[in-house]
C-alpha cells in the first residue's frame, strides 16, 4: 500500500469507529443513569420568606395572601 493510500483510507476509518465506540460509550452513559431521578420528591427544607413592603398599595393585600397561601410543607412568611 502506498502511504497515500493509508492516509486517505486508513485515517479516516480509524476515526470513523472511534467515533462509533464513544458514541456507544455515551449512549450506554445517558441510559444507565437516565432511570434515576435527579432529586428527592419528598425533599422540601424549611424556607422563611422575606416580603418587604413600603407604602399602600391597591393589591397589596391580595399579594400578601398569595405568599401566604403557598402550598408547600414547611415555611414560614416574614
């Protein structure tokens, strides 16, 4: 073989199932730790919310309620 040859087959050929072997590589990666989900559903830590207020408003009662009537477990409003 002439080393033309080899550069214009045998190059790209290796780089061709290089390329093969870490796309394998990586899809084998992406479905081994797909399944696994990336946080806790039962996690939720105690949060304290700060709502400043300066002057009256029209909605500010309105507003006020929607921060306190959160759904969530465990938080406090300040």
């Amino acid at each position: 073989m002439t080393m033309m040859k080899i550069l214009f087959v045998g190059v790209p050929s290796i780089l061709v199932m290089v390329h093969l072997f870490l796309s394998l590589r990586s899809y084998l990666y992406v479905r081994a730790f797909s399944k696994k989900p990336l946080y806790r559903n039962d996690y939720s830590p105690t949060v304290s919310i700060f709502v400043p207020c300066k002057g009256l408003d029209a909605q500010l009662e309105s507003n006020l309620m929607a921060v306190a009537e959160q759904d969530y477990p465990d938080f406090t409003v300040n």
